[in-house]
C-alpha cells in the first residue's frame, strides 16, 4: 500500500535533480558566454620586431618598447596606499619607478630613450611632491617641470582615450564602501618592468666596459 508513496517520492527526488541540473547548466552556460564575450573583447597581444632589425640610428627604431604587449582586465579600485603625503607616501610613490634612471638604452649603441608610461608615472611623483611642498615653495625651474607634467598627463588622457562606462555619478560615491570601479582593458604593464630592469643591468654593464662615467650616462 506504500508502493505509490514511495513511486511520489522517486518522482519528486528525480524532478529536483533535474532542476538542479538545468539550473547548473544554464549558469554555466551563462559564465561561458560572459568570458566568450570577455575574449571576443580582448585585443589581441602585440609582438615586437626583433631588436636586431633596426640600426638605432636617426629614425630607425621601433616606436613603442620592444615587449610582447598582452592584453589585461584590471578593476579600478581605491586602495590605503599611495597617499599625498604622509611618512610612507615618498617611498610607496618610488615603487611605480623602474630600476635605475627611468630611461632605457637599445641597440648595439646603447642609445638612450624615455618610455611614455614611465615618464607618466615619473609625473605623477612629481606632482605628488609639489602638493606636499606647497607650490610657493618651489624653485621656479620645479615650477616649469612640474606645468609640462600636468599638460603631458592633459594629452596622455587623450591620447588613450579609454571611453569605459563607469556607472554612477563618482561625485556622490561612498568610496570608503564602494571600494571597487570600472573593469578596464590595458596593457600588461609587468613586462614593461622587467625589460626595463633587464635593460638597466646590460647598460650597467656597457657602461662599465666602457669606462662611461655616472654623471655622464644621461644624454
């Protein structure tokens, strides 16, 4: 007599499960098709030239650093570090630099150029510094350096011209609570460092070889 309660039971254990298992898939699914849409997204990674097909002389010579630029997501996001001022500002805001002077030396020659990114960040120290000092308190010349880095952060904006839709009005954001912004596409910055450091330790090296002084190795 408990045959059709049992048979109810089956039926409604097996309809569960498979509810379960449709919802599982049409998630999954879901999450398929949002990374599919992520990648489709996604410009594809830049290879460089090889070094040795330029001379490095005049115009001869890659525009852009000589890396594999991959593609990244990074969440704008506000963070406890890199403050204005303080005891740790100086030495957090000296993290952003590459080893060494910031420049980078190519080819055979070891011909020395600037690279846009660390010349951007280099900036911002330095507007960083002028907050903290006061602008009264700089030298006239800091005064000029410190105009041409606003107006090369102006036309840097521009020129990436990153169009990412942040929701919301930021004026009137909780940015103690709503801690985390926009997804953005850039470039992958961490093979920017490391050539950058690699690069470093070979003109060490040229410049040792070749009896080049310190105060002299900046062109």
């Amino acid at each position: 007599m408990r045959k059709p309660t049992v048979d109810v039971l089956a039926v409604g254990a097996l309809l569960c499960v498979s509810l379960y298992l449709t919802w599982t898939l049409f998630s999954f699914a879901r999450e398929v098709d949002q990374l599919l849409l992520l990648e489709a997204n996604m410009p594809a990674a830049r290879s460089p030239k090889p070094t040795d097909s330029w001379s490095w002389i005049g115009n001869d010579h890659p525009v852009r650093l000589p890396i594999e630029e991959r593609p990244v997501k990074m969440i704008v996001q506000e963070s406890t570090h890199f403050p204005l001022s303080g005891p740790e500002a100086k030495d957090e805001w000296l993290w952003t630099a590459t080893v060494g002077d910031g420049h980078v030396r190519l080819g055979k020659d070891m011909r020395m150029f600037a690279v846009a990114m660390f010349h951007q960040l280099h900036c911002l120290r330095g507007v960083r510094n002028a907050l903290e000092k006061g602008w009264k308190n700089l030298h006239p010349a800091r005064k000029g350096h410190i105009n041409h880095c606003f107006n090369y952060l102006r036309q840097w904006a521009l020129c990436s011209a990153d169009v990412t839709l942040e929701p919301g009005d930021f004026m009137t954001r909780n940015f103690t609570v709503e801690r985390a912004g926009a997804t953005h596409t850039c470039v992958d910055w961490i093979p920017a460092y490391d050539f950058m450091r690699d690069q470093w330790r070979a003109w060490e090296k040229f410049r040792d070889e070749h009896n080049i002084p310190i105060h002299d190795d900046v062109t």
